[in-house]
C-alpha cells in the first residue's frame, strides 16, 4: 500500500454524520441483544464501566459487587468512591458466581440497589450465569450492571431477556474489533435511577445523562462531540465481518470451539504417569464455568508462567499467549483465543509452543496427541 493510499484511509475520510453514527448504534444493539438505548462511547470499555457506576450508585445505598477476577475489585473501588456501602462477594477466581449465592446475599441486605457483575472474566477464564444471577436481581428490585466486554460475540449475550439494567461491551475481544470504542446500554428502570441521582456526573466525559440530553433526547439529528472516526468505522467493519462469517451464532461457536480444543489438548499433553503438580492443567476446574473468550491455565507449580509463555514465543511471537496480571503472574497462563485468532490453527500452534517450552524444561509432553485431543474437541463443538 502506498503511502498516499494509506493517508487517504487514515486521514482523508468524508466526516462522519450523525445518522452513520445512530446507524452503528443501532447494530451494535442488535449484537448486545437490546432495545434500549444503547450509548456508543468515545474510549475504551472502562470508560462507560465509570460512567455507569457512577451514574447509577448514590451515596449512601448499599451496592453488592461480585468479584471473579479484577474488574470486580475496580468497580468495587468506584462504588466507594460515589459514597455507596459497597457489599463484596468474593469468588475463587477458577469457578464461577452462583445465583443462590446472590440470592442469600440480597436477602442479608435488602435495601441493595445496585449488583455489578462481570459476564465474562478474559484475565482469570470465568464466566458467570447472568441469565440467572438477573432474574433474582430483578425479583429483589435492584439495578443489574454488566460488564460484557469479553463475552460479547464470544458466548451468548441477552441484555433484555436476562433484565440486564446497564451493559457494558468493548470489541477488542471477540469481535475483533478495535479498543477505542465501547458502548453501554442503558435501559428505563436505569435510567429513572440515574436521572434522580444527585451524584451523577454531569458535563463531563463520564456523563451518560449528557448524551441522553444531547443525543437520545434531541432525536441523535446532530452529535454532541468530534466522534472518534476511524474507531467508529473499525467498529463498524468488525460488526461487517462478524455478519459475513456466519453471524454471531457462528462466531459464538468458533470462540467455544476454540475454547474446548484449547482444554482437550491441554489435557492430552501428558500420560496419566505425570502428577496432576507437575501438569499445565487448566485453571477454571469446572468447563462450565470457563469462558470462551480465553482458556486460563495453571503452570507446574515449580515453573514461573512467565518464563514459560517467553519460552513458547520465543520461536512464534505473534501466539495469543500471555502470563495472567497482578499476583496469578507466576502461576497463571492465558491463551486468548479471541476475535481472529479462534480458529483451530491457532490453537493448535499455541498448544504445540507451550508443549516445546515444556520440554526444553526437561518435561515429558506429547504435542502429537494435544493436537490430535484439539482437533477432535473442535469438530465436536463446530462440527
């Protein structure tokens, strides 16, 4: 590509109008599943994640915050800092929330206002039963806000069926898209709540009552801000190609395919002779509760996850393989089998990478019958 062809794709765009802009919005609420109003916002998914708690959570309500992994401990953060008594429940990172558990705390707090969850957790392998967890949010009275970002296109995502209030999803994940766009719906019992707010933040980047003055409310005939182009346009182009490969049931598929291939040839990388210590083994223990936008696994206990993912990229460092974050650094490996790289390529060199690192360690692997546990997971699930 010529320089000058590059400058007109990246520089000489016609601008972008407000009906292209409503236009997006729109099919990015049919993937959310929704017929509310749907908020595309100008930044990458923490920024209506913020937006939304601190539109929604007045001083001095109680707010249940369930923790599967560290978003869950942002978002706890945020509600203290709006005044909220913020009520923590903490979950092993390698299983999932349940609905009862949710039930029996909303009963030992019944003024709660507020559940925040998060669908899917890409940074620990979780995922949670929203439809569930929403319908004793509902039947309690109490706003729901999901985070979405790593579940949306890669598992199912029913913002209305499930009576999701707030919803938050970013396309850097599963839809392939890109990381400075994010959107938020925002249906009417949300709304009523965050209009008689007094804290919710107003004339500000975090304002969602502005974009609902300024926007929703003024018919969306003329944006309120310069929007992001090319990131409003790459939107666009992912939601283009999700509909051209099948759509998202399609893409639903690839990601859980992917994500049991991915468990399968982790499995069949060694005998039954090796201890389970010794093992790459995953994470999340039960494959219910693990999420197909990413496969966590748990390094042999004597090994630094760190310097076993540097050792499988060293040879091929375009694989989506990374040590977890934070404190799971030295034990934890994710393989973020997401967007384009859920297909069974990829998967099967990530295994074959990770098997070699294994090796040259001084393990037994079998990188043959990883491949081949891949391949029959995969065709089981995709067909």
């Amino acid at each position: 590509m010529s320089d000058q062809h590059l400058h007109t794709v990246l520089l000489d765009q016609p601008p972008l109008t407000a009906a292209r802009f409503a236009a997006i919005e729109r099919r990015v609420a049919e993937v959310m599943g929704t017929a509310a109003d749907v908020i595309v916002m100008q930044g990458e998914a923490l920024l209506p994640l913020e937006g939304a708690i601190r539109s929604a959570a007045r001083p001095g309500a109680t707010a249940l915050n369930v923790i599967t992994g560290p978003y869950g401990q942002t978002f706890g953060g945020w509600l203290r800092d709006c005044g909220a008594e913020v009520v923590d429940i903490e979950v092993p990172y390698d299983t999932a929330a349940s609905a009862e558990r949710i039930a029996t705390a909303l009963a030992e707090h019944p003024g709660t206002e507020l559940v925040s969850l998060v669908h899917a957790e890409a940074a620990t392998g979780n995922t949670n039963p929203v439809a569930e967890i929403g319908e004793v949010v509902r039947a309690h009275g109490a706003l729901l806000m999901l985070d979405a970002v790593a579940s949306v296109a890669a598992e199912p995502l029913h913002t209305d069926a499930w009576g999701v209030d707030l919803c938050v999803i970013g396309a850097q994940k599963a839809m392939g898209g890109p990381a400075g766009v994010s959107a938020v719906s925002v249906g009417e019992r949300a709304w009523e709540r965050i209009t008689a707010n007094p804290r919710a933040p107003r004339r500000s980047y975090l304002s969602l009552l502005d974009w609902k003055e300024r926007w929703i409310d003024a018919g969306r005939a003329a944006l309120p801000h310069a929007p992001a182009q090319l990131e409003m346009l790459a939107l666009e182009a992912s939601i283009d190609r999700i509909e051209a490969t099948g759509g998202l049931a399609a893409s639903i598929t690839r990601h859980r395919a992917a994500a049991a291939a991915t468990r399968a040839g982790t499995l069949a990388l060694y005998d039954g002779a090796v201890p389970p210590a010794e093992r790459l083994r995953p994470y999340v223990t039960d494959p219910l509760d693990a999420a197909p936008v990413a496969t966590t696994l748990r390094a042999p206990d004597a090994l630094d996850a760190r310097e076993l993912v540097a050792a499988a990229l060293a040879g091929t460092p375009s694989l989506p393989l990374v040590a977890g974050g934070g404190a799971l650094a030295r034990e934890m490996i994710r393989v973020n089998h997401y967007g384009p790289d859920a297909t069974p390529e990829v998967v099967e060199r990530s295994l074959t990478a990770l098997a070699d690192a294994l090796r040259a360690t001084g393990r037994d692997t079998d990188a043959d019958a990883a491949r081949t546990a891949a391949r029959a997971a995969w065709a089981a699930v995709a067909g």
